[in-house]
C-alpha cells in the first residue's frame, strides 16, 4: 500500500496532519479518523492514511487502552466501570477496552476501592460517623465503584464489624 499523499488547502498531506495530531499524545484510531475527516481529507485519503499509521505501529487501540488503563491506575484510584466511561469517551474499539479491563481483577479493584475510602475517612474524619461514612460512600460512588464495593471498602477501611 503506498503513502498518501494527497495535499490539502493547507499545503499537508493527510500523513502529516496525523502524525502532527498523534505527536500530542497517544490517540484512538477513530480520534485520528474524526480528524482527519475535519480537516476535510477525502474518505478514501483518511482510509489510507489510518491503515499506514496501523502499519507502521502508530496507531493502535489496544496498546492505547492498555497504556489508558495503566497509567489512570497509577495516578488515580478509579473503578473499571469509571475507566470504561473514560475509554469509551475515546471512542476505543470495545475489544480493545475489553482486553485492555481485564487487567484489573477483583482483588485491584477491592484494594483500589480501599485506597479511596481509607483517604476520605481520614479527609472527614472531624465529622460524626454517620456522617463520614455517607460523605466516603457518595466519593467511592463518584469514583464508579458499586454500592457493594463502596460499603465493603468503607468497613474495611473503619474498622467495622458486618452490620
């Protein structure tokens, strides 16, 4: 398959918009298409240019996902379904994210979960217990985990016994 290399109003190939937008950060594939289609590329310009970027490794929506998923986790204890929002909001192949979530198994999920509670009950700790324990279940729901989990977490954190 050859390069594209229609030029548009603006003197740039199709090539060069994408890599001067994947330069930013790392991108989705249909990112890169909405892209390109707003720079009113043809279709068929836009096609190819993604399928270079594929095969030259540029492009790629499971390491995207899979970078995505890993580096929110470092940074931020967040649940799968609140990575999954984030994800799709990227507009990532739902393979991809799939592949990408199942990194994150239940005992991540309960020692993240946990890791957000033991921080708010400390945040309001000045506040009587019921309370804290509303306002540290309203940020875990914030966060996408389940009221399950949330209450799971909370007792874990605090101390309490199963009511």
């Amino acid at each position: 398959m050859s390069k594209p290399k229609k030029v548009s109003d603006t003197g740039r190939t199709p090539m060069d918009a994408a890599l001067r937008f994947l330069g930013a950060r790392a991108r989705t594939i249909r990112e890169v298409e909405r892209h390109l289609d707003a720079c009113e590329y043809g279709e068929v310009e836009v096609y190819e240019t993604v399928e270079r970027l594929k095969d030259l490794g540029l492009l790629n929506d499971l390491s995207f996902a899979e970078e995505f998923v890993r580096t929110r986790l470092a940074t931020k204890s967040i649940s799968r379904a609140h990575l999954r929002e984030q994800l799709m909001a990227h507009e990532t192949a739902v393979e991809a994210m799939d592949q990408a979530l199942s990194q994150i198994d239940d005992e991540t999920q309960q020692r993240t979960a946990g890791a957000v509670a033991e921080k708010y009950a400390r945040q309001y700790a000045h506040l009587p217990e019921n309370e804290k324990n509303e306002m540290v279940i309203r940020r875990l729901l914030a966060r996408g985990y389940s009221y399950d989990d949330a209450r799971a977490a909370l007792r874990d954190a605090t101390g309490e016994s199963e009511e």
